[in-house]
C-alpha cells in the first residue's frame, strides 16, 4: 500500500443493468417482440419503458426466474429456484452412517464410503472460514499479519466436545474424510451450530526442507513419505522457529505454530452442474490416539481417485444446444475464441 497506494476500480457499480445501449451495438440491431434487442443474432439489450438498456447478462436480458439455459442444458429439474439437497444435507448424513432415508437421492448427492480405520461423530466440515486479518494461504506472505494469527483450531461446539470425550480446547482431535484424516488441537466455543465444526483454510503451509529460500515464518517442515503404493503420510519435523536472514525480523520470531494443512485430505468433489469444487466436507471426528501427533496428515490417493470418478458420474455431459461445450452467454474471465465453444461436427463429451 505505501508503495502503491490504492485506487478505485469502478465507482458505477450500481443498476448497472439501467446502463443505455451503446450506439455501436444499436446500430443493425432488431428489437424482438419479447423486446430483447440482438445483434447479428446476439442479445446485447432490451427495451425497458421504451428505453434501450443493456439489462441482465442472460439470454433474455432479463432477471430469469425460470432458467431456460438449465432446461436446454439437460438439467430441466432446476430450471426454476428450487432447494437443493447437497452432499453434506441431513440426509446425506444419515445415508453415509449407514441409515437409508426415503428422501436421500444417490442421483444427485453420493453417500461418504468410509476408509475402514474413520471413527467417531459425523458431522459438516467447514473448511472455507477465514480469520478476519487473512485472505488465503498467500495472507502469510505479511509477516505482521501471520503474527497475529497463526493457528487454525478445530472449531467445536461445547455440546459436540461432551460427545467427543468431553475434549477441551488444546485437546488433540482426529479428522477424518474420504480419503484419510489429520490431526488438529480443539477449540471449544459457542460460535458455530451443534453438529457443524469449522477450520479456518488459510493457514498449515509446509515444506520438505530448509531451503533459505522457502518462507519459514509461515510454514513446518515436514516428513513426506509415501507409506504404501498412492498413501501418503505427512507428520510435522521442525515448527516456526527464528532464524537468521537479511530481515531482522526472522530473528524475532516468538510463535511456534505454523497451523495445519487440510485441503490436501479433501476429495475432488465437482459439482454436478456448475463443475466448481464443492468445499464444504462430511467428516468424522474422534479424539486422537496415542501414536498421532499434532499435524499429521494421511491421504490416500487411489481412494482420492474413486472419489472423484464416483462425483463425475453424476454429471450431464455436454454437448448442449448447437452442439456446445457450455453456453455462450456465461461470462469468462480470459474469453477463448467462440469457434473453441463448440465441438466439432459429430463430436461429444
């Protein structure tokens, strides 16, 4: 910031849907009897009040209740706003501990096949909360920052810490998902719903040396080691310590805890629909054993794998109408050339 300073990105950010057409696309426009204005075949307004404005970007330039992109894109039991069980509703919950409610539907939502050695309480994972002074794991770059705040406790609500041998705050508990488990110090607070526990996602950086070159204010070294064929186990060697650098700050280091890493343990879970990852887990969470320390971690990949072929099945692949691999309408942060939208003649996914 001081080198930088700050500027404003855009102070019209309001009824941006009011905005006037501009000349250049009324120019050899139509306007539709639905009174959407096009342009060489492509929305680009609508008469409102007998103004031409931009309107909403969907196809109709509308705010769209009924979706006709869902219905043209093989989902038409979405079209219209509707609640949506997902994967870690009640009755996700209650399938995957081995109850079959008459309301679960494997279609949309599959049941959590536990590895043999998950035990304990199930209950919904939050994983995508963040502390208010970090954004992200790349918040450790600021080093006064992560001083602040550089643990990531298992948050747990005082009646789920009774279920779970009354556990107190620095008790070390055991996570596990799908695909393996890690190992977490509690912490006991009133702030989040029975039956949902949290960790905060932007911290747990680690390393497998002590290269000088790699940020040791923020992140453990670690012992990785492949424990059997696509297991991985990760247990913490060396935490924060202070070190000698040309910032003089390393040497005033006074916190050990780099926290612990835990997108790693989590499927790919990609949504049926939108294809984007759906973060919030299933989990199982018991005390820690004898032989866990704090930081360890356990993935293994060939469920990790299953897990995702399993999501992937739930899908409705393309292609969409005029054979397309997604609407053209949705907005792209880098837009590829329209030709790329489309498959070639005959082919599919």
């Amino acid at each position: 910031m001081r080198k930088y300073g700050a500027f404003e990105v855009d102070k019209n950010v309001h009824r941006l849907n009011e905005t006037p057409v501009s000349q250049a696309d009324l120019e050899g426009s139509e306007t539709r009897p639905d009174g959407a204005i096009a342009k060489a075949g492509k929305p680009v307004g609508i008469m409102i009040e007998g103004k031409p404005v931009v309107g909403y970007n969907t196809p109709s330039r509308k705010l769209e209740i009924f979706s006709k992109t869902m219905a043209d894109w093989k989902w038409p039991e979405f079209a219209l706003p509707e609640y949506c069980r997902s994967h870690i509703h009640r009755s996700a919950q209650w399938a995957s501990a081995g109850k079959r409610p008459e309301d679960f539907d494997p279609a949309y939502v599959p049941a959590v096949e536990w590895p043999p050695e998950a035990r304990g309480e199930i209950y919904t994972l939050l994983p995508t909360f963040r502390l208010p002074v970090l954004i992200h794991s790349r918040t450790g770059n600021a080093k006064s920052l992560y001083e602040i705040a550089h643990k990531n406790p298992l948050w747990v609500n005082p009646a789920d810490a009774k279920k779970l041998g009354n556990a107190r705050t620095g008790d070390l508990l055991k996570l596990h998902t799908e695909i393996g488990y890690f190992v977490l110090h509690a912490w006991v607070t009133e702030g989040l719903t029975p039956g949902v526990v949290a960790c905060s996602h932007h911290l747990g950086r680690w390393r497998v040396s002590q290269d000088e070159q790699i940020d040791r204010l923020t992140s453990a070294q670690v012992d990785l080691q492949e424990v059997a064929k696509g297991q991985w186990k990760m247990r913490h060697v060396t935490e924060v310590t202070p070190y000698e650098s040309r910032d003089p700050d390393t040497q005033r280091v006074w916190w050990s805890d780099a926290g612990v890493h835990q997108d790693i343990v989590f499927p790919v879970h990609p949504d049926p629909v939108s294809g984007m990852h759906c973060w919030h887990q299933m989990v199982r969470v018991e005390r820690a054993a004898a032989s866990d320390r704090y930081g360890d971690i356990f993935v293994d990949t060939n469920r990790a794998h299953a897990v995702y072929l399993k999501w992937k099945a739930l899908t409705r692949p393309a292609p969409g109408p005029g054979n397309l691999r997604r609407p053209l309408w949705l907005p792209r942060v880098v837009r590829p050339a329209e030709s790329a939208y489309y498959f070639e003649e005959g082919g599919g996914a």
